[in-house]
C-alpha cells in the first residue's frame, strides 16, 4: 500500500506527476490553497476506460480501478 510517505516510483508516470505536483509550486508560495488529487483508473460501464479495454480486449484484472460513483465522492 502507497501513503504519502512512500517513495516516488521510476519511469514516465512517475516523471510526469512529480512535474505536473511541481508545476504548482508558484501557486503554494502564493498562499493559495492547494491539494493534489491522486486516483486511479475509473472503469465503469458508463464510461471511463472499461470499454477501450474490453473492446482492444486487455484485462483490467491486474489494474488498480475505481468506479465513476466513488470517484465523484
């Protein structure tokens, strides 16, 4: 299990979101309230990426996911 105090992973991913949290450096030292959301995946039936993945027939079995419902919590 990954808490915030977990170490970066390694690869593109990882380079892009510790650029992307970077990014909003400015915006902290100017006092303004900042929080970084980090989810996974949303598959739903109503959308997200379960239908690419069936229709390009991937499995999703081995992905961390979450629904469109408890993702808008």
């Amino acid at each position: 299990m990954l808490t915030e105090h977990s170490t970066p992973g390694q690869g593109f991913l990882a380079d892009v979101s510790h650029a992307w949290e970077a990014a909003a450096a400015p915006a902290i030292a100017a006092g303004a309230r900042t929080c970084f959301v980090r989810t996974s995946l949303v598959l739903d039936p109503q959308g997200g990426v379960l239908e690419p993945c069936c229709r390009c027939g991937s499995s999703a079995a081995g992905l961390g996911w979450a629904t469109v419902v408890s993702t808008c919590r």
